[in-house]
C-alpha cells in the first residue's frame, strides 16, 4: 500500500494522527490528513476545558468538527480524554468530594452519550501516576478529594455511557518497563481480576535524546497486551531528523505489528509546523507537508 493509513489496515492496523479543528481549513493540512490517515485524535478539543468550560453547560462545536470530517471520510476517532488534571477548568478544582464525584461521572457520562457509537476508543483516564520511582498516584482533584478509587468509578461510568467503546488508560513515560510503568500494571492486572471495565493501555510514545525508545519497548506492551488489554500507541512524536529519527519510527512501529494485541499507532500531528513540541522536528512530514525519511520507515515497516 501506499499510504500510512492503507499500509496499516493490511495489516489489521490503524494508524492515525492527532488533529486540530482550526487547522482543517488549510488544504495542504487537510489533503495530507485525508490521504495518509485512517484515525484522528483531537488534540485539544475534547479536554474539559473545551467541552465543559463551565459546570453543566457543554460546548462540542470544535470536536464536532473534527468527528464529522472523519466520519464522513471513513477515518475512525480516538476520544482524549475525560479525566485528566491538566486543561481542566478551575471550577472542577474547587468542588468539595461529593460535588466533585457527581460532577466527574457527568462529564463522563454527557461527554461519551454526544459521540456514543462514534469513537472506537476513549482515554477515559489520562496520566493519573507520577514520574520517577515511586509508583505513586499524582496529585490531582481527582486523586486528592476521591482517592484512588476515582480510576475505578471513572472507567464504570464510561462503561455504562457507550459499552461498545474501548476504554483506555493512557500515561508517557510508560513506554518500557519502569517503576511507573509496574504501577500501571499492577492497577491494569488488578483491574482485569476484580472486573473493573478496561479495554486498553495507550502508551503516549513522546520520546528525545533524553528519553529514547526504550529497548524494551515491545516486551513492556506485550506484557501489557498478555493481561487482556489491547495496547495502542496513542501520541507518539520522536525529536530528531533524518536517519536517526527515522530508525526510531521504524523500531516502534515494528514493536506494535510484533505484539498481536497491538491495534494500531497515532502520532501527534500531521506535520512539525504544528507539533506542541516547539523544539524540533518530531512527527513525519515537515512544515511544507514533505515526507520526511521517517514517513518511508513508517511505510516500509508497515
Ligand atoms: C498537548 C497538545 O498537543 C497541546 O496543543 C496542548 O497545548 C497541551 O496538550 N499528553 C497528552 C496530550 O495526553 O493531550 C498533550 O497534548 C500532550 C501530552
């Protein structure tokens, strides 16, 4: 095949690209995303900030927009995501336990009903654990006022929104075996035991010169993959260029064809001109919409 989207789908594979809805209007955007792409990811517009500015009153013009120009190119969508500390409005943070539980399980709830039977996957619950060696939970409203046992409630509630959805939990620097990434693990396999509804683990794959692809990249999402999860690849950009980065791409990309539970890989952006990452050049086509050498590993590994 000739397209990233086409190549992945041979192989039983998606691969997608986090999008953003004002850039849609741009051609050059738009006929690169429709071409290479058979999965979006908003990037921004269906965080809480966006969507539930304020308490109870809900805004889906944006993501609708993107929704809509995927649906209506047979593209599938990733939804990202529910419940996350970061571009959360204020008003969450200064809710009390009880209101703050009530007003979780309603956004989850509004949220995932407005696009039910649309999005194949959610990241119901977006990097709860905290860097370094602890394992520990990261602060957070959630994880402060409702303790541990938010993840839990967040992922039954979504269960109970849109039951044909795959729920993920999505985290970075999860990407090989580490003291964080045992922490997710433990919570997945704990998960799975007890019965709390769980479907997936996005590894987000943001990687540097300082935090490379992980040599055990594969055998981390397989382990994940062997506790009954699928395992997607769900944000991944690599700083570099040339055949460096390149190498890199192509070792992921690999890494997720080898692990059968492994549905398919989303880097975040259509070209560098737009990556959130401002140093650099990290995803697959530059800032003319060229294909870069990593856009032929990809294909090539595919
Ligand atoms: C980033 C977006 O790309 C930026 O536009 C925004 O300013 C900040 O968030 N982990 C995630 C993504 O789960 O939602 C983040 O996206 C990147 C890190």
């Amino acid at each position: 095949a000739s397209t990233l989207g086409a190549a992945a789908a041979e192989k039983g594979r998606y691969f997608g690209t986090a999008v953003a809805a004002n850039h849609l209007g741009e051609s050059a955007y738009a006929n690169t995303l429709n071409t290479e792409f058979n999965s979006v990811t908003p990037e921004n517009e269906m965080k809480w900030d966006a969507v539930e500015p304020s308490r109870g009153s809900f805004s889906y013009g944006s993501a609708d927009q993107i929704v809509n120009h995927a649906q209506s190119r047979g593209m599938k969508v990733r939804g990202h995501t529910l419940v996350w500390h970061s571009q959360l409005p204020g008003w969450v943070g200064s809710l009390g336990a009880a209101d703050l539980r009530t007003a979780m399980n309603n956004h989850i709830t509004q949220v995932m009903t407005h696009w039910k039977g649309k999005i194949h996957s959610w990241d119901v619950v977006n990097e709860a654990f905290q860097d370094g060696s602890s394992g520990a939970r990261r602060s957070s409203p959630f994880q402060d006022k409702l303790g541990n046992g938010f993840i839990e409630e967040a992922f039954r509630t979504a269960r109970a929104a849109d039951p044909a959805a795959k729920l993920c939990y999505n985290d970075y620097n999860t990407d090989g075996v580490n003291a964080k990434s045992n922490a997710v693990y433990n919570m997945v396999r704990d998960f799975k035991a007890r019965g709390v509804p769980i479907d997936c683990v996005g590894f987000q794959s943001h990687f540097n010169s300082a935090s490379p692809v992980p040599s055990d990249y594969q055998a981390n999402l397989q382990r994940f993959a062997d506790l009954g999860v699928d395992v997607q690849i769900t944000e991944l950009d690599i700083e570099g260029s040339g055949s460096a980065q390149a190498t890199s791409y192509s070792n992921v990309v690999k890494a997720c064809l080898a692990v059968t539970r492994c549905t398919g890989v989303t880097v975040w952006g259509v070209t560098d001109k737009y990556s959130w990452r401002a140093s650099g050049t990290p995803l697959l086509f530059d800032g003319n919409y060229n294909k870069k050498p990593a856009y032929t590993a990809v294909l090539t590994a595919l």
